[in-house]
C-alpha cells in the first residue's frame, strides 16, 4: 500500500509538472510576439534561450552539484544536445519566425492541438501506436480542422502578401519539431536526470541559436528596447524556458510522450487568453470552426482506446503502477494511447 500510495503520489506530480509547463508555454506566446515587435525574431529567441541557458547552467552548478549522480556518458551527451537542437533550435527558429509574421493567438491553437496529431500520426507509422479506426479518424479530421483553419488565415491575411497564412505555415513546422522533440526526449531521461538533460539540450539549442542570428544582431537598436521588452525577454527566459523546459522533462520520466501532448491540449486557453487580454488579437469565424475541428481531432486520434485500456489494466493489477513508470521506449503499456 505504500508503495501503491508513493507511485500515485509521483504520478500525480508528473501531471502537476505538465500542466504548469503547458501553463509557461501558453504565455510564452503573447509575450513572445511582444517582444519580436521590438527587434528581428532570430535574435528574440536567442535572447530567450541565451538567457535560459545562463539560468540551468547556474542551476545545474548549485543544485546538480548537491544531488550528485554518476557521470555522464558521450552518448547520453550527444542524445541530450541532439534532441536539445530539435526542441529548442529548430522549434523556435520556426516559432519565432511565424509570430513575426501571423498572431501570436494562431500559433496557441496550431502548435499545441496539431502536436499531439503529428506525434501519433509518427508513432503510428512507426508501428508504436495501433492503427485502429477511430484513430486514424481523429488523425484525418484533425488535418481537415487544419486545413480549414489555414483556409480561414489566407482570407484575413496580415497584408496584401498574405503574411498571416505563410506565419500559420512556419508555426505549422514548429509543431512537427515539438512532435520530434516529445517522442525523442523520453530516450534522453534514461540514465540521466532532468536538469542535466535540460541544460545540454538548451545550451545546444541556444548557441545553434546564436549562430543563425549573428547576422541580424546589427540590426538591433538596443538603446530604445523598452522596459517593458526587456522584462518579457527576462521572463521568457526564466519561465517558459528554464523552468517549462525542466517541468517537462520531470513529468516525462513518469508519463508518455502522447500523454504529455495529450495535456498539451489545455496550451491554447492560456495562449488565447494572453493573446485577447494582453494583445487584443482574435481570428475570424472561419479560423475559431478550424480550431474545434482540429483539438476534436486531436482528442481522437490521441486518446482513442487510452482510457479503456488503462480501465482493463487497472482492473487486472492492484496495486496501480503508472502506466509509462518505467524508462522503455517512450511508450505505455500495451499501446500507448
């Protein structure tokens, strides 16, 4: 029983760790178009990344440092900075490019509902996920809400060149890196904890970062940057980039990574509210119809079968032990729904 009570309890924490993580996430996007208003995007994000890099390394000095551990291998080095340039070099190239160029309030809804379709989408031809009938359903109506989403953003185009379409695009991309990056990151946690795993991927994603934006660094006129840009770019910093991107990687040493994008859904209340209150952006009815399509799609394709399976292996076993517990290969017991 305690045991059961101890596997409950971490279960629990896992999930309080996602949802503040998706919580960050959903801010992150309205502060973010904040600050790309005031200089180019290449250099917003490395300013970010910059700065989460400087905060885990002081972290990992102080507290990795106390809670000691073995050390690390160059594979588990080369795992971490590899998966660190998928989640935080290629996704943010591309969410940063796509707020200069489309709504902050599009990308809150694009990344975060069509993330978890693009991971089961792979883990499904991968062979990781069962290819039953209602999954494949939610997979393809979630491309249809897509689809009638981005059908809405080319008819209210920021510009004549139709820049808020071409910004949902880019942000369509970042969501195929978040993908990648939450199925390849549940290998990187095996042998190593999630702050060491934190920092190496962000430091590599960071100077990666720093390289592509060199060449727009003269075009910043930093004497005029506002307080108030400068506090965004502090806060993206520490919270949706330090702390989210460590949140994550603790709940994804209990859960799944279609688990973790299955909470991901809750990412758009947080960014569309940032957006509206902060921002005073909105879409059209046309965008909001492709949106329901979208996260009903995403529900389906995600979840279909998880819970039923999860109710016959509860039935079966006693005491409950989370179904992802274990550090495997990314999936849940039976499936991983």
């Amino acid at each position: 029983m305690e045991k059961d009570a101890l596997l409950r309890n971490e279960s629990a924490q896992a999930y309080m760790y996602l949802l503040a993580t998706m919580a960050l996430f959903g801010s992150a996007f309205a502060s973010s178009k904040s600050v790309v208003g005031h200089m180019p995007h290449q250099v917003a994000a490395v300013l970010r990344f910059g700065g989460g890099a400087v905060i885990l390394v002081l972290l990992l000095i102080f507290i990795g440092r106390k809670a000691g551990g073995s050390a690390l291998t160059r594979s588990q080095i080369l795992r971490a900075v590899a998966v660190g340039l998928i989640g935080v070099f290629a996704y943010n190239l591309f969410f940063f490019w796509g707020l200069s160029l489309a709504p902050s309030i599009d990308g809150s809804i694009i990344v975060p509902v069509l993330s978890p379709v693009i991971t089961t989408g792979i883990l499904v031809a991968m062979g990781r996920e069962k290819a039953s009938r209602g999954r494949i359903g939610g997979l393809a109506l979630g491309v249809l809400g897509a689809v009638v989403f981005f059908i809405g953003a080319g008819g209210t185009g920021v510009d004549a060149g139709g820049s808020r379409l071409i910004g949902d695009l880019i942000y369509l991309l970042g969501a195929l890196s978040w993908a990648v990056y939450s199925i390849a990151s549940k290998k990187v946690l095996v042998g190593m904890d999630p702050l060491r795993a934190t920092t190496f991927g962000t430091l590599a994603g960071a100077f990666a970062l720093l390289l592509f934006a060199v060449p727009a660094l003269p075009d910043v006129e930093w004497s005029t940057l506002s307080s108030t840009t400068w506090l965004n770019v502090v806060y993206l910093a520490v919270g949706p980039t330090a702390m989210a991107y460590l949140f994550y990687y603790r709940g994804l040493r209990v859960v799944s990574p279609s688990t973790a994008t299955l909470i991901m859904f809750s990412v758009p209340v947080f960014g569309v509210t940032c957006a509206v209150v902060f921002l005073g952006e909105s879409f059209g009815g046309l965008q909001l119809a492709g949106a329901v399509i979208m996260l009903a799609g995403a529900l389906l394709a995600v979840s279909q079968g998880r819970f039923r399976q999860r109710a016959a292996r509860e039935r079966e076993t006693d005491p409950v032990v989370p179904a992802s517990h274990s550090q495997g290969d990314g999936r849940e017991s039976v499936s991983r729904g």
